[in-house]
C-alpha cells in the first residue's frame, strides 16, 4: 500500500472494509501486536467486533505487583498480562462469560490477617466460594483441577493479599502442564471462547535489563517501569534479557517456531501502545523476531502512547522509533532498511506536532500519519473504536 493511500485511509477509514469485517469477525484480517500490561486491553475488547484472527505476543517479564510474588514463590514467568488480554478477547455471549470474569479478575483483600486470606482462599479451592459457586459446570471442575495444582505446590508461608485469583488458576495450569505456559493458555482460550490468540513472546523465566545512559545497569522490569519505583532519571540506552541477573545472548532466546508463524502469516504488524521497553520493545528481543519481520510484505505500524511514558525521559518520537528500529536490527542486521521493519508511525494528530512527524521522516525514513484518534476528554487514552477501525482499513 503507497504512503499517499495509508495516508488517506488512516484520516478517512474504508467504511466498506470496515462494515465488512463488523459483518464477518470470524474472516476478519490476522493484525498481530506486539504487547503487554494493560494499555492495549480496551482497544483488544473493541476489536472482537471487528476481528477473531488477532494474535497478541506478550512480554511474560513483568517483576511488579501480584506477578513479582508469584515469580519470587515459583521461579516462573509472569502470568498477569497473560490473564488480563485473555479475557479482554474473551468471547462475551459464552455461557457463564460475566461470570468467569468476575473470577479471573477478582484479588483477595489487599489488607487483612493472613486467617481471613487463607479462609477466602481456601472457600476458592473447595468450590464453595460464591464466585466459584456461580461458573457453571464442566467448566468450574477445570478451574478447580488448576486451583489445585497450585495449592499442591504454594509455600505455606505465600501472600495471598491482593493475589488475583487468575494468576493463581494460570499458576496452577503451569505447573500441571510441567512447567509450560502454552498448554494452559490454550486450555484457558477455549474456556472462555478467546477470539483470537494469546502467547507468550517466549516461553521461559527471565528478566528485562537495561544499560542507562549514565552507563549503570538495572535488572527487572519493574525498576524501569516507573510504576512501582520512582521514574528513571537517565534514559535507557539498551535493553536486554538476563537469567538470574546475569545477561544472556539472543541465540540462547530463540522465538518458538508457532510464534514465527503468526508473524509469517499476519496482515499487519503493530507495535502496540503501551510502555515503550518494557511492553515493546522486549518482545522483540528474541531471536529471529527481526528476521521474521523483515520479510514480512506488510503494513508495520508503531502507535505511540498517548501522554507521558516513565521509561522514556527526555526522548522524542523520532527517538523512540529509533529504539524500536536498534532493537530489530540486532537481530536484522544493522543495514537493514527501517521500511523492512517500520512501514509507519500511526499517531494521534492532537498528541503529536507537525515538526516531531517530520523529524521522524528525516531521521529514519518512515513516514508519520496522524489523524484524530484520541478521547476528546481523555486525550491520554485512544479511542478503541478509532484505532480499530484505522487498523482494519489498512489490512
């Protein structure tokens, strides 16, 4: 597709496209992102309407909040992420759906003595909890089977406050799957009707690191996030992976081959909204990721976030689709165009000026279309319908 039609189907979308795909979800085109946390999950439940051929590769390294007590307890990879797109894509007319969210998404008391955590629990594992007690059957016994996988295995001494029931019953899945994320991801999609497909980047337990500007070096995703720790002060000028705090080459890190297929067989690649290292730019850290894209003949969009991203102080656009073109050409290869890896930036007009567009095309060679994307009163946020239908008309 030429810059000139990108550009004049981003500002005014197929509606011929797009009607098509609300009428046929089930043939809807195979737009792959590479994402993770929660800042895609809106736009995620808009494009069932639209698509059930998404395919979403998740960054399994979160070190923060539930997951961190998790992997700590376990030594396994993040689970949350994981859980929270499953049930953004889940199927909302499946018997029992309203109800198994509840479940997923339900913590336990962020406050209270660990008598009363353990009683709540416990009322989870037995089936007698009154959220357990709503899923309807086959389904609630394999739920149970997993919860009690978990419970098998779980310290005496693990901290139920504010753990999400979900990450527990994925938990539990894991480790009755020997230790593999894939088996219980597939078992849980069918569960709840997923409309389209959720993995791993990689199925394995590490770390995100990174070299800062000033030349120090931190482990965990959470130290870079900004979230749970106070933003970074220097910017980050490399990311890697790492095993036990110790970095580990690419070619230790393949991507699975079922990964490379759904790269191989997309109809756009997007670079998802969300934190720019720790959500993008670590899913394309394994190898092969580069190599796979490159050959892809297909529209390759990077969506900024909208407002302040903690993980980039101090830079640009321009500066940000360089990080994402480093970290493809690392495995690529450093002479690899940028039109192989990066088609376009796809940006909300009101969010970004006329002058960091056009640094973006002199700095690299990729063209930046904007058009309005954006809440009119939330302009931090996209509009998932928007967004959608821009994507949809570019397939």
């Amino acid at each position: 597709m030429s810059d000139l039609k990108i550009s004049r189907v981003v500002e005014t979308p197929d509606a011929l496209r797009v009607a098509r795909a609300k009428a046929m979800p089930t043939l809807g085109a195979r737009m792959l992102f590479f994402s993770g946390g929660s800042a895609l999950n809106g736009v995620a439940r808009r494009l069932k309407t639209y698509s059930h051929n998404s395919s979403h590769l998740i960054t399994p390294f979160d070190s923060g909040g539930s997951s961190q007590v998790l992997r700590l307890a376990f030594d396994m990879p993040a689970v949350g992420d994981l859980r929270s797109r499953l049930m953004a894509l889940a199927d909302e007319t499946v018997l029992g759906q309203p109800d198994i969210f509840r479940l997923f998404s339900y913590r336990l008391p962020r406050e209270g003595g660990s008598r009363t955590l353990n009683d709540e629990y416990r009322a989870l594992c037995t089936g007698t909890h009154p959220l357990m007690q709503a899923i309807p059957q086959p389904m609630r016994n394999l739920i149970l089977v997993q919860l009690q996988a978990f419970d098998d295995r779980k310290p005496d001494d693990f901290d139920f406050r504010h753990a999400s029931v979900g990450n527990l019953i994925l938990t539990g899945g894991y480790f009755a799957n020997g230790r593999a994320l894939e088996p219980v991801l597939f078992l849980m999609s069918k569960m709840v009707g997923v409309q389209g497909t959720v993995r791993a980047i990689v199925d394995d337990n590490l770390q995100i690191g990174a070299d800062l500007a000033d030349g120090s070096r931190i482990i965990g995703q959470r130290e870079l996030s900004g979230k749970e720790v106070p933003p970074l002060a220097q910017p980050i000028k490399r990311l890697f992976l790492a095993r036990d705090s110790q970095e580990i080459s690419a070619d230790t890190c393949p991507l699975p081959k079922r990964n490379r297929r759904l790269i191989e067989q997309a109809d756009l690649i997007c670079y998802a909204p969300g934190s720019l290292y720790t959500s993008v730019i670590a899913n394309l850290l394994p190898l092969s990721v580069g190599q796979t894209i490159a050959k892809r003949a297909v529209p390759k969009l990077y969506v900024p976030s909208l407002g302040t991203d903690p993980e980039c102080p101090g830079m640009t656009l321009a500066d940000q689709v360089g990080a994402i073109l480093s970290a493809l050409r690392s495995d690529a290869g450093s002479k690899c165009p940028s039109s192989d890896l990066m088609t376009h930036v796809l940006c909300d007009k009101g969010a970004v000026d006329k002058s960091d567009r056009r640094d973006v095309e002199q700095t690299h060679g990729v063209q930046c279309v904007a058009t309005d994307l954006g809440f009119a009163e939330t302009p931090t946020r996209y509009d998932p319908q928007k967004l959608c239908e821009a994507l949809v008309s570019l397939t």
